[in-house]
C-alpha cells in the first residue's frame, strides 16, 4: 500500500474500545454469574480471539454492532473445549487464558499465530506452576492439565500486566491467599474489574492480594476508548503543521497515560477536557495541536505506563529537536514482533539518525526525513506508527502490510485519512 500524506490533521475522531479492557470483559464475564453487557467493545482481530475462545467453552456470547453479550457460565461452569483454543497474534488472551484454565478439571490446549509461538509464555507458566499448575512447554502450543490450585506470595519479576492477570485469575480459584508483589505498577483494569464483579481483592500500593472467590457477579461494562489507538493521533497533531485534533471518550487510567507526560515533557499542547468517570475507569478528551517538541528521556517506572505506545512516541522523537533516549523498555523485543530491532530498522531507511541500544533505542530528530518502503512485521502498532512517520517524510512510502492494523484498530486508515482537512 502506498501510504497517502495528508496536508493537515483537523477534527475529531473516536478511537475504537480499549484492547486491555475488552478482553478482560469477556473473560470475567464468561465466569460471572449472570449477563455482562458490553459496550464500546473493540471488535478488533485479538479481541475477537477472546470470544471465540470463550465460545469453545460453552459459553453464549452474542455479538452486534451496539454490544456484546455474554451469559456467564460461572467460575466452576466452562466447559471442556472440543478442540485447541486457537489466539491467533493475541498475546493477552493466550497468558490470561493461562491463568483460567491451570485451574479447571479438564485439560486444554492453546496455540497462536507464528508470532505468538515465538513469545515467551515460561513467564506465567513458572509462577502458576508455584500454585501447583500442570502446564507443559514455554512457548506455545500449551498444553494445560486442569488441577487445584493454591494461593502463593510471588514477587513480580518482569512488569507485565498480563502475568500479573493470569496470577489473579488463578488466585480466584486457589485454595488461601495468592500476594502478588510488584515491583513497578503495570495496568490494573484487573483489578478494578474484579472489584467491581465483587471478587475478594486488595491492592495496596504495589501488592495485591486475592483470595479464593466462591462467585463473581456480572456487572455492566461501558469500554472507553483506547490510549493505546488514541495516541496515534495525538503524535500525528502535534507534528502536523496547523493541526488540531480532539481524540473522543479515551480511558485516562493513570497506569496507561505515561505517553501525555512524556509528550507534555516534550513540550506537547495536549488538552484533557470533560473528564468523567465510567465504569470505574476515567475517561477523558484530549485535544492536541501542532507543537515544536524537544527530545527527552524515557526510562524507568514510567515505561509499563507506555509500553504500547513507545513505536509512535519514537515518532514523535524523529520531529523533536535534539536527542531522545528511550531506555529501561528491553519488554518491546518480546511483542508482536521486536519493536526496538523493527523501528530502528524502518526508521534508519528513511535516513533517521536513530541507534539499537539493548533495553531501548537513541534517536537524534529534527533533520529532514525521506520516504521508504516500509515492513511492519505484521505488527499492527508498526503499521500505525509508520504511516505516521511517513506523513513528514519527503518522497513516496509503502506499507507492505496495512491490513495488520485490524488487530486493535480495523478502521484505523478511513478514521486517518477522515482528519485531512
Ligand atoms: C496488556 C499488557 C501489556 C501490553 C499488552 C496488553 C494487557 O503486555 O503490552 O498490549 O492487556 O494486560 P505485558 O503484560 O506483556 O506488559
């Protein structure tokens, strides 16, 4: 595909239903007593991963352009699935999937895409194992032998949501109290979740502790947009000459906004009017404008805040003047593809003076950049980000793979091209 500049980026856009959050709804839902109600579901490829999954073990779960309805089956009431659940390039629905099924009385086995045979699984298989989990192999296909569980005091040694979730998950089931300690805050929509479906779970700072929960009651889910897609737009607004934009109804959870500070730090003109809470979740709109930016540096606790969004915020560093050090961030290698080796990769073709760092990368912006054909290693933030990039670059680019985007954005490029005026 060749990617289309546009001249200007103006108007608003609502941004498709938070990833993290969408797939946590059909899973507490599916073992919940009684009806979630979804809204503002991400139809997204890894998201419909999650339901189809679900579906294979008996659960009811109807799907329409307006909502998702799953009938809870209850935590003791899925059922044994006739065949391999199948992720396709989901890795939060392959390790939650995890936590789940260690702890039912039949067996399963899951397997993904060629990219999710390549992702590390041995870091929620080890700790599960700790509470006596069955599960052969660290890459997938899993083979999981459902078994009791029991609670454990595990401290958290990579910061990961989704090993964090697939322990919680698992300590629902589990005989005592399973702690989970962490040691930098990553997502908790986990959390806030099971709270609200009644769960017997505690957080404090960065511990968390959950005990065995007979029930969870099925609570109405209103899905904010997700940060994760908002913040393609808000790099594109703020390196867009004459641009405004006003990105919809975004979930705000302070553990996902690490971007609107490293922007702001950035010397970003970013807006969060009309915050309001939904569903335990803040939400907000955020309006961004053309801004000059200034390189800075990235590192630390602030990393599990941004993790998804460090392709495009290195974007943001190539039209930033002076040096940008993104360090502390080694998690990216095991994503959907390295995202450190692919966007020092794509960027270097376009004549970026950008540098592969072992837990991050340098990049020196605010130098002309030019066109490139582009590979996105059917990672849908690499497809996003470089079509960003590309829209400064002087000269022609290519995507090889544009419609990797429907992972988490199926109308990523109409909602794009919608905003040239
Ligand atoms: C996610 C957690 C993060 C994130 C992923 C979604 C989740 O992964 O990168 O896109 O929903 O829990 P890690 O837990 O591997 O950091």
């Amino acid at each position: 595909m060749i990617i289309k500049k546009i001249s200007v980026a103006n108007g608003a856009v609502r941004v498709p239903g938070d990833k993290s959050i969408s797939h946590r709804a059909v899973m507490l839902g599916s073992i919940a007593d009684g009806i979630t109600e979804i809204t503002g579901f991400l139809m997204g490829a890894d998201c419909l991963s999650t339901i189809d999954c679900f579906r294979k073990m008996g659960v009811d779960i109807d799907v329409s352009p307006e909502k998702v309805i799953v009938k809870g089956k209850g935590l003791r009431g899925l059922q044994r699935p006739q065949e391999t659940l199948y992720t396709g390039n989901s890795g939060t629905t392959t390790r939650l999937l995890c936590g789940i099924l260690a702890a039912q009385d039949f067996d399963t086995s899951i397997t993904g895409d060629a990219s999710i045979e390549k992702r590390p699984m041995g870091r929620v298989t080890k700790p599960l194992s700790l509470m006596g989990a069955q599960i052969e192999n660290e890459y997938c296909p899993l083979h999981i032998h459902g078994t009791k569980l029991h609670g454990i005091d595990y401290k958290m040694s990579v910061a990961s949501a989704q090993v964090k979730t697939a322990i919680i998950l698992a300590g629902l089931y589990a005989d005592g109290t399973t702690i989970i300690r962490e040691t930098e805050k990553s997502r908790d929509h986990t959390e806030l979740m099971l709270g609200a479906m009644g769960a017997d779970i505690k957080v404090d700072g960065l511990n968390i502790t959950v005990n065995k929960t007979n029930s969870l009651k099925a609570v109405k889910v209103n899905v904010p947009g997700d940060i994760s897609s908002a913040a393609f737009f808000m790099v594109l607004g703020l390196i867009m000459p004459n641009s405004c934009i006003t990105i919809e109804n975004v979930g705000i959870n302070p553990t996902r906004t690490g971007i609107i500070d490293v922007l702001r730090n950035m010397g970003a003109d970013i807006e969060l009017n009309n915050i309001r809470e939904s569903a335990g979740e803040s939400v907000a709109d955020i309006t961004v404008r053309s801004s000059s930016l200034k390189g800075t540096e990235i590192g630390g606790d602030i990393i599990p805040r941004l993790i998804d969004e460090l392709p495009v915020i290195a974007v943001a560093a190539v039209f930033a003047k002076g040096q940008t050090v993104i360090k502390d961030a080694q998690e990216l290698k095991v994503k959907e593809t390295n995202r450190i080796r692919a966007v020092v990769d794509e960027f270097s073709k376009c004549g970026i003076d950008i540098t592969e760092t072992d837990d991050g990368m340098i990049i020196n912006g605010g130098k002309d950049i030019h066109g490139a054909d582009f590979k996105t290693y059917g990672d849908h933030r690499m497809a996003m980000s470089l079509t960003v990039l590309a829209q400064l670059a002087d000269g022609e680019s290519t995507l090889d793979d544009s419609d990797c985007a429907c992972v988490s954005y199926p109308d990523f490029f109409d909602d794009f091209y919608r905003l040239d005026n």
